[in-house]
C-alpha cells in the first residue's frame, strides 16, 4: 500500500496527461483505491462481463463506461486525514428565479400524480458554482475526510468529463450468488439524534421504493429477505433506508438484475417508463451521469479454508468469489469550464408541499457547497 502523499502525486501526474482515471473510497473502509487507464481510449460495456470500473448514465439506454482492470493500473493507499479547515459553512444565496422554476415543476408534477399518469416522481435541477479544474484532487480530499460512510469518487475522461461525488446509496452488491440492494428515500436535517419523526409523505415514498425493488427482482432470486427500516445518516441530512437481500438464479447474471433495477424509484420514479418520460420532458437539462451508477464490477477475492496444517492442500485452493458493488450517482457534481454543476433532486408524491420540496433541494446542495 502506498503513502497517502505518493498516492496524490501519482493521480495528479496522470491526470496532467489527461488520461482517465477513477480514484474511490468505498464506506467505512477507509483506504482509497484508483483505476489509472493506461490509454484515452473510450471502452464501453452492455453485458457487465469483464472486471473494472462502469460508470453508466441516468438514461440507460445510452452506453455504460467501462475502464476494463487488464488495461489499468491499480494503486491504493489509507487516506491521510489531515485537512485544514475541511468544513467551512457557505451561504446560500437563493435564486428567486430557480426557486419559482423548481416549485412550478414540482406543482405539475402533483398535478400529473392526481391525474393518475403516475404515483412518484423524482425531480431534479443543477446548480452553478464557480470552481478551477486545478482544485479537483483537493476537493476530493475534503470529500474523503468529510463522508466516510459514502461511496467517494473522483472520476475522469477526457472525452466524456469529470464528475465527484459522496453517494450513501448502494444500487446493487453482489458477492457469489447473493446480493444486496436498497431503498433509499425521505430526507430531513440531521439535529444530533437520529431518533426522529417520519412523515407519512415519506414512509409512503419509501414503501413505494421498497415494493417496487422487491416485485422487480422476485422472479430472478431464489430467496429474499427484506430488512426493518431504520434511519441512517448521510452528512447532515438523515434517510429512511431498507436493506434487501438473497440468493440470485443461477442462470441471472449482473446484467439482467442491472436492467431491472435501474433507475429505481428512489431517482426517476413509479412507474419507470412514464415517470422517466416527464423527467426528460420536463426537467430543462440532461441529468447525463447524475442518478445513473457507478462501481467496480466482477473483482476478484479470494479466501483460503483454514490454517488447520492437515488442511495444507485444500488451502492451496481457497474459495474465490467475485464480488461486484454499484452505487447510485447521487451527492454529486460535474467539473465543466470552470464551473462545478451541482445536481439535486427529491421525490414528488401526491402528498408533497412544493416549498418543502425546493427546502430540501437546498439541504441537499449544501451537503457539497460547504467543501468548494
């Protein structure tokens, strides 16, 4: 493992070149991982097969980006915490004009509910924040030292951007047979205790995301086992999270449980297709990577059975497993032209109030703006 300081050096050189790059630190874990594609070459993947790193859209029949493991470097390092200053509180100064423009979208969005064209709706909208390339590495530093519980990733290609983020959401883990996935949903300020009130709003929203999870996935497992809700914490806001879990088919790889998950109601809404369709309709900008998923698909881990020395032989062998964890691109924000567009959203149902929809776009943005 290398030094925190050699690990930077080493992903800010290739970065200078312009070569794509993952660099990710998945939950709790601590130690930062990165994926230096030896070329600029763009790969893509359909059929999740080969072992890397994907990065896939919001829309999902556009093309998955895929930096293919046998044509990378990989390095790690544990991530030395040693910031200065690393949580500094910005103010937000409210654009009236987005205000009107989000809550005008969310009123349609209620009224469309009530008409009966579909139950949910996720909608979302960017902001704008002046930001130089040249802090990137930096930013993703204060990421890591402020979000240990969430997926933390710097990610790049020059020809497709650079995007960041500090996403608490699991889309699907799959070690062997079993896999785990979530529903995440509801949000609320974090105020010191995590023993705190749900809404019915919300309750019902995370219903809704946890039953559409479990009938989308019932016919490709052979068991499945759905956990008690709890809250959990993700920066300064708080979700309601449902963890599912089971033994897939045999005959289901990754590709096919990918297709049926994604995106899930907790990003587009219920029913998918029509729910999507108002996105892109509606929305006014292309989500592109925002709300799609990104991971490290088919790695390798193995085990070996025991030390016991009569067992010398069997320990040659082990058990290998191959372990794929995709998460949900949220807490997010593209690097583009000096500019960081930050992207936020929330789920709409018949119950929403339009102003505690934009208050909660807000919270959410704030979660990033205090870091750049």
């Amino acid at each position: 493992m290398m030094t925190s300081k050699a690990f930077f050096e080493q992903l800010s050189t290739h970065f200078t070149k312009a070569l794509p790059f993952v660099a990710y630190s998945k939950p709790n874990e601590g130690s930062v991982k990165a994926l230096l594609q030896n070329s600029n070459q763009l790969h893509y993947t359909k059929k999740f097969e080969a072992r890397g790193f994907v990065f896939s859209p919001f829309k999902n029949e556009n093309n998955t980006v895929f930096f293919p493991l046998v044509e990378s470097e990989t390095m790690d390092c544990l991530f030395d915490n040693s910031l200065d200053d690393h949580n500094s509180s910005k103010s937000s100064i409210i654009d009236a004009t987005a205000k009107a423009k989000h809550i005008q979208l969310v009123e349609q969005a209620i009224s469309e509910i009530e008409n009966g064209s579909f139950k949910k709706v996720v909608i979302s909208r960017v902001e704008t924040e002046n930001f130089s390339k040249s802090n990137t590495l930096l930013l993703f530093k204060k990421l890591l030292a402020t979000y240990k519980t969430a997926m933390v990733y710097c990610w790049y290609h020059p020809q497709v951007g650079l995007w960041l983020g500090a996403t608490p959401e699991t889309l699907l883990k799959v070690e062997g047979s079993r896999f785990l996935t979530m529903s995440l949903a509801g949000t609320q300020q974090y105020k010191n205790t995590v023993d705190v009130h749900w809404e019915s709003k919300e309750q019902d929203e995370q219903q809704l995301v946890t039953d559409f999870i479990v009938g989308s996935l019932e016919s490709s497992v052979r068991s499945l086992n759905i956990g008690k809700t709890e809250t959990i914490k993700a920066g300064n806001l708080l979700h309601l999270q449902t963890k599912i879990s089971g033994l897939l088919k045999p005959e289901n790889g990754l590709q096919s449980v990918i297709e049926k998950l994604h995106p899930t109601p907790a990003v587009c809404g219920l029913p998918k297709e029509e729910a999507k369709q108002f996105i892109v309709n509606n929305e006014g900008y292309d989500r592109e990577y925002y709300t799609g998923f990104l991971g490290e698909i088919n790695s390798i881990q193995s085990k070996t059975r025991n030390i016991n020395r009569r067992n010398v032989e069997n320990n040659a062998y082990g058990s290998v497993k191959t372990i794929s964890h995709l998460f949900v691109n949220l807490r997010c924000l593209q690097i583009k032209d000096d500019q960081a567009l930050l992207y936020v959203g929330g789920g709409i149902t018949k119950d929403s109030i339009p102003e505690n929809e934009w208050e909660e776009t807000v919270a959410k943005t704030k979660t990033v703006k205090n870091l750049l």
